[in-house]
C-alpha cells in the first residue's frame, strides 16, 4: 500500500499569509519583473470616457417629460394632504326647513328663523350676507374682490358657468371649442366658500331683503326665498326687437346655446346645398348668411365665416363655388362698428369690400320673414329685401323681465331710463335702500344729468376771447374736451368741418350761443353714459367688489364713507376681428392699428384676459389645433 509522507509540523503552523510573498515573486519573475525590492504600485485607475451627445439629451429629455410629472404628481398630493379644504365651517350642518316671508316660502339654507329681516336670519354667521344675481362679466368680477371672512356669498343664476363672451363668434364656426370659453361658477366661488343656486330670479323685496328664486329644473315650480345683506343686480341684457315682426326666425349669439345652433345650422345648409335634389335657387338661398347689426358681434361673426369658408370649406365642399356663398351686413347707422374710432370702421368697410362681404349702411330691417329680411334704406326710402339661410340678430340690448319688473315697483322718478336701471356714481340703484343694492353691467346705466348744461362749462373753458362765440379752432378744442368725457361721442364728431358747417347756419365761420346749443342737444341724442360691453361691466363689478370690501370696516363712521370715491371708467381701447389674419384695435386717444401682427395683439389681449388657467390652457390648444389640421367641420 501507498502511503503519503506526513508533512512536517512546522510547515502545517504556517498562516496562509506566509506563503503570499512567495506566489506573488513567482508571478511578477513570470512576466518579467525583478524581485528585488519593494513592489511596484498599483496602476492609476482609469477615467471613465465621456458619455455621448444623444446619451445626455435622453436622460434629459427623460427628466423633463417623466420625472416632473412625477414630481408634480408627488406635490400635488402633499399639498392637497396638507391644505385640503373642509368646506365652510359654519355651514357643515343643514339647518332644518325654515318658510317665512310675505309669501311664505321655503328659504334658503343657513337661517335661523321665520322671519323677515335679512338681519335676523342666518344668526349663526357673523359675516354679511351678499347675494349675486348673474354669474356674467359683472358677477364674476366681484368675486374675484371679496374677502371671504366677509362675505357669505350666494350667487343666483339659470346657468352654472361664467361665458367668455368676446370669443363667442369664433366659437360658432369650430375655431373655438365651446367649453374653451366656459368657466364653472362653483369653482370660482371655491376661494370664497360660496354657495350657487341655479335659478332665476323674479322678484325682489326691498323692504324685507329677500329675493324670489324660482329653480330652474323644479317640474312643479316651487319658488324659495333668499335673504340678503347686500345684494348685486347683474343680470345682463336681452336683444332689442325695435318691434320687428319676425324674429323667431333669427339666431342670436348671446349665450353658448346661441353659439352651438348657429354651428349646426351652418354645417347644416352646406350639407343640404352640396346634394344633387338640391335646386339653383335653394343653394344661393341655403348659402347666404345676413347678420342685422353692424357691431362688434355681427362684424366678428361675419369674419368668421368668412375665414371658416376659405381655409376649410372649400377643400371638403368641392361642389360648392366660392362665390355662391353670400354674406351681408345691414347696419342702421352710418358705418359698422360705429362706437369705434372713424378710421377702424372705414377700414373694415374696405376689407370687407375686398372680400365680398356686402355691407349695407344707413339701413333699417322693417321684417323678417323665414327665408328673407325686408329693410329700408332710410335716405331714399327704397324697400330691399335679402334671402337668408341663417340670419342672425345682433343688434342693441334692452331690459330682462326682473329689470323691467324692479323698475316699475321702484318708487316714482327714480327711474326714468327705458333701457335699463339707473344708479347713482357709485353703481347703487336709485330708490332702494341706500347702499344695500348695487346693479352693474349691460342692465345698469349711470345717467348724465344735465349734459348740455355740463358741456357750456366747456364752452367757456374753450372760448379764448370770452365773446360766447367759437371759431373753428376753439370749436375744435371743444369736442376734444367733450370726447374725452364722452368716448361714444367719437363718430359723431369724426369729420369736425362737416359737423362746424352743418351748424354753421348763417355762415360766418363761427358758432354763436344758439347755434352751439342746438349742437349740443343733438350730442344729447347720441349719446349713452356707457356702452353695454364686457370691459364696463368688469371694470364695474371690481369697483363695487372693492367698496363692499371697503364699507365693511367703515360702514358705522359716515365720515369715511363720504370720502370713497366714485365709479370712474377708463376705456382700455376696444378689439374686433375682421378676418383673413387681421384685427383692429383702437387704443383711445387717436391710436388705432390694424396690419402686421394684429391678431396676435388681439389673441393675447383676449387670452390674458380669462379668468382661470384652466381656459387659456383650452385657448392655446384650440389655436394650435386649427393651425395643425383646420376647423372641425362635424354636426353634431
């Protein structure tokens, strides 16, 4: 048998470690290094090599688009976590069922009794109760000035989102979606931790400050009351009949609704007048489109159209010629756009002209029947008429039947105005309750007492030589004077030679007392104290949102109330779009524009305008997806 030697003891002791020195030697003499000495050291590590272009744009690009909506993601859940909101505190138990008032009727919740005066009522709040009738231009500009620890906000109103309605026209064509223009009410009074009814209003108790809702979807028509503190009148304005027969064959554009039936029914006629049935006469009457208004709606609209049936329609209706499709505008006054400077209006007119767009000026609709408007030109009183496929009815505004019904119940003289409430300097209506209720926008108006009257004091500002006679020049500081204070007034003095000769009447190249006054009275006609737009009914609603804030501190001390100042408009200048890329802008003080880039000025005046992100996020989506791939073109 085989056997091993034992090895030694002395080698078996031996750490592991003694042996490294000796395997390391045989490796380096192996390779070709000299034993002798220390060991080399160990070489350098190497630089990692720089990473490439594309490498570094990836992992940029991946942080941008996927880590920020993480990031994003992560805040938002910590800040709603943190700061989430638990409603108004005061309001998170329902009251019982109250009824009280002259009619006994339900009333609204948070009141603490059958009683009559507001006061009374919703004892368990210490905040003033402020009620908002409108949810429009004027509504939404007060709330955006409360301060909730102030105010217990309720805002009464048919429809439950605020409108955009500068944009409508472009909303009737596709280029525009229409919830791009809409704003829900609640979200907007989530700041306040208000309340929304929707309702309409159709009554209201000065003496008992509570104001009669009926709900807009109650089948057995059950009415409630709410009482109120304060209270703000922004209702709007209806369209003006003028008693033209025939206007339930017109569209509107006054509402989303209007701007929705307007789409269908254009999409509608172009499909009706591209099939084969379809005679010579009936397409040139399914494709004219005649708009009664020469405002800014009317000439938006037109404009519209007109850039719908050039960059969209002619590629997918190829049956149908260009020149068959007929837009008209009847205007009553002189020019279209006539509260704009003279020479934006003359420059639509030729735009317009170049285009093919008809306008017809100095022209009264006298009816409309369902296929065609009957006007008359009121210089030569020679009757026209105009088929229609789609006429639309923009022009002037009048009173709502709760204006109308407030104005009647108001006390005697208070009010006089046919076209809608008067208030004082301050927007509080004239007959109630000083400083309890306030009306703003279309259906309110500021009277000018005394016009004439203010404007001799002018008059005697302007006349040099103190003769109460004025020369050209003097005549011409005059309207200078008289256009600051009155914008409205701009088209009527536009051609100042015209107007000095027309009252000129003897011919000595000045104006004496008589001569001035009787100008003057007809200066008086012309004009109105303020025009029914969108930028003084938010100019308004900030005003008295401001005051109410204001008051609630200093309403006990009528010393400090004396000294709050008056409503003062400051017209910011006016926009419109007339196509083809174009826009006008008049910028008050003589500066109008209107060439390169002006759509762009009017986009962006429009688009800072808009009252939450949400909607401008909506806006510039729409304007890119109309550049990408045109207007939608679906009826739906």
């Amino acid at each position: 048998m085989l056997r091993l030697a034992r090895p030694q003891g002395r080698l078996l002791n031996r750490p592991a470690s003694a042996f490294r020195p000796t395997f390391q030697r045989s490796i380096l003499t192996s390779r070709g290094y000299s034993t002798k000495g220390e060991l080399p050291p160990p070489p350098p590590p190497s630089s990692p090599q720089p990473r490439s272009r594309l490498y570094r744009a990836g992992k940029t690009f991946l942080l941008i688009f996927a880590g920020l909506p993480v990031a994003g993601g992560l805040a938002w859940y910590t800040y709603d976590s943190l700061f989430e909101k638990k409603g108004d505190v005061l309001h998170q138990k329902r009251p019982l069922r109250i009824i009280g008032g002259p009619k006994n009727l339900v009333m609204t919740h948070g009141c603490s009794g059958s009683v009559l005066k507001a006061e009374e009522i919703h004892q368990n709040d210490p905040r003033q109760r402020l009620v908002i009738l409108g949810s429009g231009w004027g509504a939404v500009s007060v709330i955006s000035q409360l301060d909730p620890r102030k105010f217990h906000v309720t805002v009464v109103s048919p429809t439950n989102y605020f409108l955009f309605t500068p944009l409508l026209p472009s909303a009737t064509v596709g280029t525009l979606e229409l919830r791009s223009l809409i704003e829900p009410i609640r979200r907007l009074l989530a700041r306040l931790g208000g309340y929304y009814l929707e309702g309409t209003a159709e009554d209201i108790d000065f003496e008992n400050q509570l104001v009669e809702v009926a709900g807009c979807h109650d089948s057995l028509g059950r009415k409630f009351y709410v009482p109120y503190d304060k209270l703000v009148i922004a209702v709007g304005s209806e369209s003006v009949t003028y008693g033209v027969e025939g206007l339930e064959h017109c569209c509107f554009l006054k509402s989303i609704v209007d701007a929705r039936d307007i789409r269908r029914k254009v999409m509608e006629n172009f499909e009706k007048a591209s099939l084969p049935t379809t005679t010579d006469e009936e397409r040139r009457q399914l494709l004219s489109f005649v708009i009664c208004g020469g405002g800014p709606t009317g000439v938006e609209f037109a404009a519209e159209l007109y850039d719908f049936l050039k960059e969209d329609l002619i590629g997918y209706f190829p049956a149908i010629p260009p020149e068959e499709v007929q837009v008209t505008i009847i205007q009553s006054a002189d020019h279209i756009l006539n509260t704009y400077d003279l020479r934006i209006s003359e420059m639509t007119e030729a735009k317009f002209k170049r285009e093919n767009i008809n306008v017809v000026t100095n022209s009264r609709v006298v009816k409309v029947n369902p296929t065609s408007v009957v006007y008359k030109d009121k210089s030569t009183n020679e009757v026209n008429t105009a088929s229609f496929g789609v006429c639309l009815w923009s022009t002037g505004v009048g009173m709502t039947p709760l204006v109308k019904s407030l104005v009647a119940k108001l006390p005697h003289g208070s009010q006089a105005n046919k076209h809608a409430i008067e208030t004082d300097a301050y927007m509080r209506v004239l007959g109630t309750p000083e400083g309890t209720v306030y009306a703003i926008g279309d259906c309110a108006t500021i009277p000018q007492p005394q016009f004439v009257e203010k404007v001799m004091q002018y008059l005697q500002e302007n006349d040099v030589n103190g003769d109460n006679v004025l020369s050209y020049q003097e005549f011409k500081s005059l309207a200078k004077s008289i256009t600051a204070k009155h914008s409205v007034l701009k088209v009527f003095l536009a051609h100042l030679d015209e107007v000095f000769d027309r009252y000129d009447k003897d011919h000595n190249g000045t104006l004496d007392l008589e001569e001035i006054r009787a100008f003057l009275l007809d200066a008086e006609k012309c004009i109105t104290a303020l025009p029914a737009t969108a930028q003084v009914a938010n100019q308004q609603g900030k005003f008295v949102g401001t005051r109410i804030n204001t008051l609630h501190a200093i309403e006990s001390d009528p010393e400090k109330v004396k000294e709050l100042p008056p409503f003062v408009y400051t017209h910011l200048g006016s926009l419109a779009y007339i196509g083809g890329n174009d826009a006008v802008l008049d910028l008050g003080k003589g500066m109008v524009y209107g060439g390169i880039g002006s759509e762009y000025l009017w986009r962006s005046v429009y688009f800072s305008e808009q009252v939450s992100v949400r909607t401008r996020m909506l806006l510039l989506m729409d304007w890119s997806k109309r550049a990408l791939f045109g207007r939608d073109i679906s009826k739906f």
